[in-house]
C-alpha cells in the first residue's frame, strides 16, 4: 500500500514542480499579474498532496518493497519547502516585495527539482545499484516538464478571455515548448528501457524482462495514451494558433492535460509493478 500511493504522489510533486516551472514562459512584466496568483495557488495545492501525503505514508507500519519511514519523511519535508517558497511567492504578487519575488520563485524551482529526483529514487530498489540512478532522475524531470506544461498551457490560454490583446505568441511558445518536451520524453523512455536492460544489471534485466512479458499492454497504452498522443494534440494547439484561435487551442491544452495526465498515471502503475521509471 505504502509504495503504491508513493507512486501517485510522485505525480502530483511532478505537477507542482513542473507547473512553477512552466509559468516563467509568458513575460512576467507584459502579462496581468492574477495569472501567475491563480496558477501558482494551483500548483501550490498540488505540492500540499505529496507534503502531507508522505508524511501520512511515513506513520504507517513497515512494508516489504516500501520507501523507509526517514526517507518518506525526507521526501515530506522537502515538499512543505517547497510549498513554504510556493506561499512566499505568491505573497509577493499580492504585495510589492519585488526583492523577495525572484529569489522565493528561484528557491521554489530548486527545491521542486529535488524534491521530484528525491522522491523518485526512493522508489528505487536496492538491488537495482546506483547506474538506474540517472534513469529515474531523467523520467521524473521530463515526466514534471510535460505535466507543467500542458496545465500551465491551459491556465495560461484562459487569460486570452481576460486580456484578448495579449500576443498569440506567448501560448505559442509554450505549446513549442510542450510539443518538444513530449518527444524529448519519448526518447527518454526508449533510453531508460535500453539502459536498464542493458547496463542495470541481473535485477535490472529481470524487470525490463517482465515488462515486455506480463506487461507490455501497460507499455503500450502509457506511450499511446501519454507522449505519441499528446504530441498529436501539441500539434493540433499549434495549428489552431496559426487562425489564430485562442479559445479552440484552448480546449485542445483541456484534452491534453488528461492525455498526459493519463501517461504518467500509467507510467507511475509500471514504476508501482516493475520498479520501472517509465
């Protein structure tokens, strides 16, 4: 139970992390300052799931294959930090603390990124050896890019009804920036599978093994549902901005959203079953 939630909550720290990290792609100075209120107070929840959700893991009883108490509490730790950086900040768009703005933002991303690599290797077994290391560090910042970019991108394409003269090419360059995020992805789980089967060792082998045996239907609907149909949707948000069309892009960012939801929830069920940071 205990490594099963562990692995859901990773992708609400991806989200958190990645969402701070998306808002910096519209101009601060030439965008309304409620969009960065309403979407870091979003991101700042969602950085609440996993600060109180490993802290709750923590109390529980040992469990065979779970993350250590001390490293569930770390990982709680980590994200109430980043959530305090999250609250300084938002603090600053409200009042005019312009000095404290830039360095609770900048503390946020920093800690965001290592609480998201923390709270992945902890999901890492110990028979795996230290080489996996860089593959469940690299799933887990692609994994936060893509999530942040698909929800900012979304929250971001609603302030057009607020502000209709803002420039089409600031949800334009955060579709890019999603569209090249998802393949970059993509070859990050084609590469993590190869390393891991390759260079992981016996254990490692053992798990890409089981994979492509009992589980290669999870495989095949997390790339589908996840990075190859999402980057058919990234390509159809850029297409509607080339009318322009804000609105239509819009709802393309909703669906989306759920398509990389969906990926990285069935991501995260392979990590659950295979100990894979797919």
């Amino acid at each position: 139970m205990t490594r099963f939630a562990s692995c859901f909550l990773l992708v609400f720290a991806e989200l958190a992390f990645g969402g701070m990290a998306a808002i910096a792609v519209p101009p601060f100075f030439k965008v309304e300052r409620g969009f960065y209120k309403s979407s870091a107070a979003v991101y700042l929840g969602a950085g609440l799931v996993p600060a109180v959700g490993f802290a709750l893991l923590a109390r529980r009883p040992a469990e065979p294959q779970a993350p250590t108490a001390l490293a569930l509490w770390i990982d709680s730790a980590i994200w109430l930090l980043f959530c305090l950086c999250v609250a300084v900040y938002l603090l600053t768009l409200w009042l005019e603390l312009g000095l404290l703005r830039p360095r609770s933002y900048l503390l946020s991303l920093l800690i965001g990124l290592a609480g998201v690599i923390a709270t992945a290797l902890t999901l890492k077994p110990a028979a795996f050896g230290p080489l996996p290391m860089a593959g469940y560090a690299l799933t887990a910042i692609f994994s936060s890019a893509v999530l942040g970019l698909a929800s900012g991108g979304m929250l971001f394409g609603h302030w057009y009804l607020i502000d209709p003269n803002l420039p089409v090419d600031y949800l334009r360059s955060i579709v890019r920036l999603l569209g090249l995020a998802l393949i970059a992805e993509l070859i990050v789980l084609f590469f993590v599978i190869g390393m891991m089967g390759l260079l992981g060792g016996h254990a490692c082998a053992q798990a890409v093994a089981t994979l492509f045996d009992s589980d290669r239907t999870l495989l095949v609907m997390r790339l589908i549902l996840g990075p190859v149909a999402s980057i058919a949707l990234a390509w159809m948000t850029w297409q509607t901005l080339k009318i322009p069309q804000t609105m239509a892009a819009t709802g393309l960012l909703y669906i989306a959203v759920m398509s990389v939801l969906v990926g990285e929830l069935m991501g995260r069920f392979i990590l659950f079953r295979t100990a894979l940071p797919l």
